[in-house]
C-alpha cells in the first residue's frame, strides 16, 4: 500500500489516525458539535469535548458512535470526513484506509462504518477486528502456534480474544467500558448525595481515585456539582472505597467475560495463556487496580501494554505495511 494510506482506531471514546511512514498523526475525542438549528458542523475532537455542558441550547456536542457502533451515519461520515481534512488528505488519489471495528458489531453496523469512510473520501475500506490489531500492537508472536489471550477495554466495548496461529481462536466483546464507569459514578453521586455531576467530572473521579482492587494511600476527592434539592452549586467529598463500589459491577462484567473466554478456548492455548498471561489494552485498562482484579480471579499473570490507549491503532499501522498477507488468512471483519 502507499503511503498515504491510513489505519482508524474509530473509538468510541476517541479516534486515532496512523499514516504509513508518520505514525499517529491524529488522537483526538470521538465527540462533534453540531448547531442544531442549521446543521452546520462547528468542531470536532478536542474543541467539541471542551463544549459537553458548557454550549448555548442550540449547539449540541455528541458522540456519533455508542458502544463501538455508529448511532448517526451522517454525523459520523461528516466527522470522518473532517478528520480527512485535518489530516490533509488529498482528493486525488484517494487514500486506502484500514479501521478497527469490534468484533461484536453486525453486518448492518459493518456496512455502516465503510459506507461512512467511502463517503468521506476513501478509495478502499478494510475492516479488522480490534483484538487482532491489538495484539499485534503489543508485539505478540500472533502467527506463532502459542495462545496469547488480549483484553481490550475501551469507552464503549471491552474485547477479550486469544489469538494463535494469526487469527483469533477464541473471544468475546461486551458493550461495556469505561463510558459504563463514568455513568455509573454519576449514578452513585446522585443517589448517595443528591448531587448531579456531568459527564466530565465523573470522569475525571474515576482518573482521580477510581479502582477495581482495594488501594492504600488514595485521599477523597472533592467534586463540585449542583444538587437537586435546591439546583445550588454544592461540593461533596468521596472516598476511593465508595467509587471501586460504583465501579464494581462493570469491571465485573469485565472480569467475567475474560473468565468466559478463558475457559472456552481449547486446552492447550488455555494452558499457554497461564504462562504468557493477559495483556490488558484500551483505555479502560488504565483504571487502577484492574490488572491485579483480572490476575487474582483469572488465576494468571497480567501485563499492561507500553501505550494503552494507542496500542490498537499502532496494530492497525502495522497490519497498513502487510495487508496482503493478512487478507489471505481471511481475519479481515466479517459479516456474523
């Protein structure tokens, strides 16, 4: 492939670009602001983040893909578009262009994402799956006949997959990540304090002092909000114990999944896994305490990669140089 060509790591959360021969030249939030009045496109990434609570009634911030799949095509192939641009992306010729997808999406979903990047401006669109392109990112011997098993934990899905022999052997994804988290601090500040808190701020708590394993050391935090009672802004303090609390059923879920595929993947792979360990991904990997949660209730050892939140894309860019090779083992996405 040339190369201008591009991979997308198109997140949930956020939407990372890798240029064969430049490496990540976009990271940026996967939010646009949009007047809701005329339609017009007004920002997108950091600028449109910056807007989430702080825009007049006719300029809307929102995230045009919810767990992993896109929730409005316009709004996303305008988005695509944009970042072609802020990327200076030429009209001719056309770039080819790779995109993570999670495994978990349908074909509806599939065909929504390429029609959205071929309608934006690329020449070709290929779709793989983001466990493949993890691992792959991480530096793991995927064509090697050993099973390593990848936990990817995004803003709106996490993906547990073992990968053997260049393909993924055994896996599974749940619309659950690390936009669930943030909702469910939010929740608990409502309930337990009658205070509303944004989206923001619940998540700069789980930054702040979230964990998924108990944690000496970590002093409360103070949040401001505005409680319900009165619409008054109010500042409260919470406890690192009382935000694993709120935190406890998502990162079960978490935990759960990648118990599950553990222990559907064949015996042998299975017992490669319990040398070789987890190797924890995504953004929601950074949560304190979750590889020391996934290695005590998974029984294996565990390790972050170098660059969570990047380590998807850097697969994808990867896989830009051998795409060849990799299309002929048929591991592209695929219809379910």
């Amino acid at each position: 492939m040339a190369g201008r060509d591009l991979a997308i790591d198109l997140g949930t959360a956020n939407t990372l670009v890798y240029r064969q021969g430049q490496g990540i030249i976009f990271n940026q939030p996967t939010v646009i602001a949009v007047n809701s009045r005329t339609g017009e496109v007004l920002s997108m990434g950091d600028e449109a983040w910056e807007m989430i609570g702080r825009t007049p009634g006719h300029v809307v911030a929102i995230r045009p893909l919810r767990h992993g799949a896109i929730t409005d095509f316009d709004l996303t192939h305008r988005m695509i578009r944009h970042i072609f641009q802020r990327v200076g992306v030429p009209r001719f010729p056309k770039p080819r262009v790779l995109i993570c997808v999670p495994s978990a999406i349908t074909d509806v979903e599939r065909r929504a994402v390429t029609e959205a990047a071929s309608s934006a401006g690329a020449r070709a669109v290929t779709l793989v799956e983001q466990p493949l392109a993890a691992a792959i990112g991480a530096g793991l011997p995927i064509h090697e006949p050993v099973g390593n098993l990848v936990v990817d934990v995004g803003g709106g899905t996490s993906e547990m997959a073992v990968v053997s022999m260049g393909g993924i052997v055994a896996g599974t994804s749940i619309r659950v990540g690390g936009f669930d988290m943030d909702a469910a601090i939010q929740h608990h500040v409502r309930r337990t304090f009658d205070v509303a808190v944004g989206e923001k701020t619940a998540e700069q708590l789980k930054i702040a002092i979230g964990s998924a394993y108990p944690a000496a050391d970590i002093p409360n935090a103070a949040v401001r909000g505005r409680e319900l009672s009165t619409g008054m802004p109010t500042e409260i303090e919470v406890t690192e114990e009382e935000v694993r609390e709120a935190l406890s059923h998502t990162v079960s879920a978490i935990v759960e999944s990648t118990r599950r595929c553990l222990a559907e993947s064949p015996p042998e792979l299975g017992h490669d896994v319990l040398e070789t360990g987890i190797f924890l991904t995504g953004g929601g990997g950074l949560l304190r305490g979750i590889d020391m949660r996934l290695s005590q209730e998974c029984e294996v050892p565990v390790h972050l990669t170098e660059s969570p939140l990047e380590t998807v894309v850097a697969g994808a860019g990867r896989m830009l140089d051998s795409l060849p090779e990799f299309r002929s083992t048929g591991l592209f996405a695929r219809g379910r």
